[in-house]
C-alpha cells in the first residue's frame, strides 16, 4: 500500500516529528521507501490503537519491539516521579498487584515509579520518548531487555531516534491516550506527570491518585491534583473495583 509506505518513509526522515510529516503529507513531498529495524503499525492499519484517534495529533506510525496484541487490551497507565519514595513505590506495587490480572499496564520506562510498574506487572507496555534501538535510562537495561522479549515497547520515534528532552511531553500523550484510566501514585508540585494528568483530562479520562501525608513534598503533585477533582485510592478495595 502506497500511502502506508509513504508514512513510514516521512516518518523515518522526520524522526517521527508530528508537526513534519504532516507537512510532508500536505505538500505531497517526494519520498522512497525505506526499511526499518523494527516492526511498524501506521494510523492506517486495522492494528492502530483504536483509541489513539482521540488525539487531535496521533502517532501517524508507531515503531514497536514485542507482542502488538497488548495495544487491544484494556488498560491502565500507572505514573509518577522519577525520584520515587519508599511510600510511593509501596502504593505502586499494591496498585499493580490488584489491577494486573484485569489490565495491561502503560507507562513510560523511566526511572522510580515507571520502573516499579512495568516490574509488578504481568502485561505492559513503554512508551519511549526515543527510538526503540535505545535503552533510556541506560540503568533500566534489565527492564528493557525484558519488555522487548515479553512485552511490549512503542515509540513515534524511528529506531535510533536518541532521546531529546522535547519527546518526553509528546510520548506522555500516547501513554494517557492508550489507556482506560490514568493513575498518579506519586508526584511532586513540578512533575512532569502532570502532562501526562492534563491529557488525560483532555481525553475526559478518569484520573485517580494517591493520597500523601500532610505537608508531603513528594506527593504534594498528587494532593492537589485530589483537590482539583481527582479521585483518591485510599484502599486496596478501591482499585479492585476500578
């Protein structure tokens, strides 16, 4: 198919840039077809995440190591602080313990929270903010060679796309995006997840979040989120019934 082929050659070009490839395709620029090293899924093929169109900017071509059927599952995007404190990583793994068996759970392959999540469950997905060829963090080289055997690893960005610090917002899109639910289980009052949050709330998605002991510095991010309007998890029970 032609016009799946040109996607994938505007994207390999562009680094998986959204803003030039729509470009590309408008002014109908010259292309050749290229090979990738990895497998590919356009926003044209019946395998594109169904739920990725609510975007007003999906992934035209989504680049991906691993098992393509956890993109049709239901699931749930776990998030939090790269810096994650003893509470915070106690509250994901009780989270991803009692969702695992009924979720695929996204997140984005960072360091702290992300770490925890993929770790406890038992379907997940990444979602890098660099191309599938790199390990970012270098210290979750575990982790990655895990999700690439038995899970599943996506980008927007071509294979060896390095991870530049203006990917990180764009991935965070498709990690609510993907997701049923997104759930915060530690941030600060300057986290980054709080991308991610205002996405998902774009999206009309539930968001939900763990509650931090009074004047919490690390979970500041999350307590007020909760007075935004945010749906606590105080109890096991609770996430059981999400």
């Amino acid at each position: 198919m032609a016009l799946r082929e040109q996607l994938i050659a505007y994207a390999m070009k562009y680094q998986g840039e959204y803003g030039k490839i729509q470009k590309a395709i408008e002014r109908e620029e010259r292309w050749e077809k290229c090979e990738v090293d990895c497998d590919v899924i356009t926003i044209l093929d019946d395998a594109y995440p169904r739920q990725l169109h609510r975007l007003t900017d999906p992934p035209f071509v989504l680049f991906y190591i691993g098992d393509p059927h956890l993109l049709k599952e239901r699931s749930a995007a776990i998030v939090g602080s790269r810096k994650a404190c003893d509470y915070g990583v106690k509250c994901t793994e009780m989270i991803v313990s009692a969702l695992k068996e009924r979720y695929v759970i996204v997140s984005g392959m960072a360091m702290g929270i992300d770490r925890i999540a993929h770790l406890h469950a038992t379907h997940t997905i990444a979602v890098l903010g660099c191309g599938t060829a790199y390990c970012y963090p270098l210290v979750n080289r575990d982790l990655y060679a895990h999700l690439k055997k038995q899970q599943l690893v996506i980008s927007e960005y071509p294979p060896f796309t390095k991870p530049l610090a203006h990917h990180f917002p764009r991935r965070n899109r498709i990690i609510a995006a993907l997701s049923d639910c997104l759930i915060v289980t530690q941030a600060t009052m300057k986290s980054g997840t709080m991308h991610t949050v205002n996405v998902a709330l774009d999206l009309g998605m539930s968001v939900y979040c763990v509650p931090y002991p009074f004047a919490s510095e690390a979970g500041a991010g999350c307590n007020w989120l909760i007075l935004q309007g945010a749906t606590p998890l105080i109890t096991p029970e609770e996430v059981k019934k999400l």
